[in-house]
C-alpha cells in the first residue's frame, strides 16, 4: 500500500510538473496559451479547450484564420472568432469576425492601431483549457502554492530522516557500541 502511494504521489508531482512546465515553455517560445470558455465556436473548437495563439503581424492575417483579441466594443474579455471578411476602410485594414457557432457575424470590426500585434489560434487540445482555467482560479492558485509547499516540507523531512542515526530493530533507540570489558 505504501508503495503504492508513492507511485501514484509520484505520477501526480509529475503531471502538474508537466502541465507546468508545458505552460511556461509555451510563454517562453512567444506562444499564448488561452481556456476556450463559451460555445461560440463549439463546431470546432470545443469549450474548455487549450487554445494557443501566436503574435503575428496584423498585414498576415486571411479570411479564415481565427484570432483572438480583446472584445472592442466595451465588454470585458477576450474572444477567439474566425475572421470572415477584411476591409479597408478609411486608410485603415478592417477584420469582421464571427464564432463558428453563432448564426451572426459580431457586433463590431477589429481594426490594428499602429504598432499593435495580431494573436493568430496555431492549435487548440480539446477540454485541456479547463486545467488552465482552474489553475487560475483561486482555489487552484491556493492548491497549487499548498502542493508544491507539502511536496517541499516531505522531501525535507525525508532527507531530515535519512541522515538521522539509524534505529535499530527492537526498541527503536539509537544503537550504541558496546563495550567489552570486565563489568558486571
């Protein structure tokens, strides 16, 4: 049984060590990973997925390329559409989008300001996002600092044990030479 949690204490360290790791190698290499939160693109990227978005020139996008951007028309959050039409317009390039799923193209255009970056979606993983989501929740956050400072404090006090004296098999008290001599 114990080497049993040790197994499973082990695969659980080294899947949140991956998932990590997977995360900050993805921000190291100019890659933004997102949570898919809404069915507005259901038909093909399913909610909770793992969406990862390049920065790229907005001069490179196409019709058909989905993006991700801050909504612009004062609402709060990002949105991850296809884009299904370019404009120019005014001597400014004018991108129109829509979730795959909605049954109207969105409200408003996207249109670069100078010097701005374009997020261009390069893959997505089905249902991966939600592992994200709940790693920026709180209750992730708090289990998250509360498994890395257990997992801390055990192999301390393993390394703590093993460089402690040995106990011996009966008793459990330090083992003590003995000495051999005339006594009684």
């Amino acid at each position: 049984m114990r080497r049993l949690r040790s197994i499973v204490g082990g695969l659980v360290t080294l899947t949140i060590l991956v998932l990590v790791g997977a995360y900050v190698g993805l921000i190291v290499l100019g890659f933004q990973p997102l949570a898919m939160q809404t069915g507005s693109m259901r038909k093909t990227i399913p909610v909770g997925s793992l969406v990862v978005d390049r920065t790229v020139r907005p001069s490179s996008l196409r019709v058909g390329d989905v993006i991700s951007f801050h909504k612009p028309i004062g609402e709060v959050g990002i949105d991850t559409h296809r884009i299904i039409e370019i404009q120019r317009s005014n001597g400014h390039v004018v991108y129109r989008t829509k979730g795959d799923s909605n049954p109207v193209p969105d409200p408003w255009a996207i249109v670069y300001e100078r010097n701005m970056q374009a997020h261009r979606m390069v893959w997505h993983v089905p249902y991966l996002g939600y592992a994200l989501l709940f790693a920026h929740s709180p209750l992730g956050v708090v289990l998250l600092i509360g498994y890395v400072c257990l997992v801390l404090a055990v192999t301390v006090l393993k390394v703590v044990a093993d460089s402690s004296p040995r106990r011996s098999a009966s008793g459990g008290a330090a083992a003590r030479p003995r000495s051999f001599g005339s006594g009684g």
